[in-house]
C-alpha cells in the first residue's frame, strides 16, 4: 500500500493501526519496522493514524488503543485520531451532555500522557448521529462538543465529512467554529442514510462547495 501510493504521486500518508493490529496483534514489531524502512526508503511520510475504536469490553479497547500508541511512537507519526465515547441511542439533553463530557474528559486523560510520551498529538473527531429522528444525540457529533473537550484537553480535531453529512450538519458552519483546531480530515461522502458508505466526494449527497468553502477559510 504504501508503494502504491509512492507510485501514485503521494509523498505522504495515513497508517491504519487497526488493520495493522487485527492482522499482527501482539507480533506487531517486525511489521512496523519494515513499513519504516519502506517509508525511509520511498520518502513517504506518515504524518497520521487513526487508533481503535471497538473492543470486546473496555479492557481490551484499552489494550488495543495502547499497543497502538506504541506502533504510533515506532513510527513517529505526529498526529492520531482517537474517537470520543458516546451513545447514539441515548435521548439528547443535558444529561446525556453532562454524562459523556465528564466520560470523555477522563478517557482522554488517560491516553494524553502516553501520547506526549510517544511524541504525537491526539485528535478528537466528530461521529456519526444516525438516530436523530427518535430524540436521540450521540456526543462528539458536532463542532462545539469538539471544541469543549479540544479547548480543554489540548486535543486538535479532525472533521470526518462523511459523519458530519449523516448527522444533517453545515461543513461551512462547522468548519469556521472549529478555526485552527483543524489537523486533520477524514474526506468522504454517502446518501446520508443508515450506512455510512465512505463513498468518494460528488458519489453521495453531501454539499462539497460548502465544505471547500470552510476549509478555505
């Protein structure tokens, strides 16, 4: 993969520490130390990672998400995404705000020591919010539940279009309250429905010429 994108016109990418785990698990170093030789090699670089997001019980995620910091210092990337808890089942209102703000804050916590250790920034990201229409809210889905942990924590963001799109937001809007937070994206479109597709940009529904429009600003 990394070749390909060598190949391609690329002089930088994005590491999956997912794909990278579920495939190695614990064997994971040799692994990493070929993908760093291939990058010194090319003089690719990996800027970026996204660290996991699921686990059998949060004793595992949390195993996960730090077997990933260290493939992350390996590498010595400089920045990864590390999505924010919550419930998009939960009914919106101040209680559900209150109950995943006070989560999140020591999530958080726990991985931004490891992270300035292992020489990288995290990076919160906004989620999906499919279940609107029933009364629900899931936190993390919006620019201002982003900036409240971002400002706090001193985490930078990462807009995800695709997510942004099912959740009905303005990339525009949202774009301009998150101003210089903004490190990162994860750019892709969908039909707005259930699925979140990862389509290419112009392949679903989503409003490309606000979007341009905010990151310009």
């Amino acid at each position: 993969g990394l070749r390909f994108l060598h190949e391609h016109g690329f002089d930088s990418m994005d590491f999956n520490f997912v794909a990278a785990l579920d495939r190695y698990g614990r064997n994971w170093q040799d692994m990493i130390k070929e993908v760093k030789r291939l990058a010194d090699e090319t003089g690719m670089l990996i800027v970026s990672g996204h660290l996991p997001f699921r686990g059998k019980n949060p004793e595992m995620l949390d195993e996960k998400v730090k077997i990933c910091i260290e493939m992350a210092a390996a590498l010595g990337i400089k920045r990864a995404v590390l999505h924010p808890l919550g419930d998009n089942r939960m009914p919106a209102g101040e209680e559900n705000h209150s109950f995943w703000y006070a989560k999140n804050i020591e999530y958080y916590n726990k991985y931004i020591p490891l992270a300035d250790k292992a020489g990288f920034k995290l990076v919160t990201e906004n989620m999906r919010d499919p279940h609107q229409a029933s009364g629900c809210h899931r936190y993390g889905s919006t620019a201002d539940e982003l900036i409240e942990l971002a400002d706090l924590l001193g985490l930078e963001i990462c807009w995800d279009f695709g997510h942004a799109h099912e959740a009905g937001l303005d990339h525009y809007t949202e774009l301009i309250k998150i101003g210089h937070r903004l490190t990162m994206t994860h750019i892709n479109d969908n039909w707005q429905g259930p699925s979140d597709e990862h389509l290419p940009p112009f392949y679903g529904t989503g409003d490309w010429a606000a979007a341009c429009r905010g990151l310009r600003e």
